[in-house]
C-alpha cells in the first residue's frame, strides 16, 4: 500500500509541475508579441496540456487516497 501512496503523489507531483510549466508558456505567449491569431493558435495548445496535467494531478489524488484507505 506504501507503493500506491508514493506513486500516486509522484503522479500528482508530475502533475502539479506540468501545470507549472502551462503558466510559463502561456505567459511566454502572451508576451511574445505575436498577432493575436497566433497568440490564440498557442494558447490552445497550452489548455490540451492544462487539461492533460489536470487529469494526472487527479489520478495521482485518487491512488493516494485509494492507498490510504486500503493501507
């Protein structure tokens, strides 16, 4: 059960820092100058990402208090 807390908060940790890593580039968009189209094109691809990294942050919570209650 120990592996399932550990794994889970390494999930939600790799989660947390992909969220990180979507601020930055969202705020390197926007400061990049581009029109605004392209600014938007890149934008969009950073919230799949978000998105993404939401999902795993959640997994990551579940294992852990899935672990928690078994363990």
């Amino acid at each position: 059960m120990e592996m399932l807390i550990w794994g889970g908060a390494a999930l939600t940790m790799a989660g947390v820092l992909t969220l990180l890593w979507c601020i930055i580039l969202a705020m390197r968009a926007r400061k990049s100058g581009l029109p605004d189209a392209e600014i938007k094109a890149q934008l969009q691809s950073v919230v799949v990402l978000n998105l993404g990294a939401l999902a795993v942050s959640g997994l990551g919570l579940i294992v852990v208090v899935v672990g928690v209650i078994l363990g």
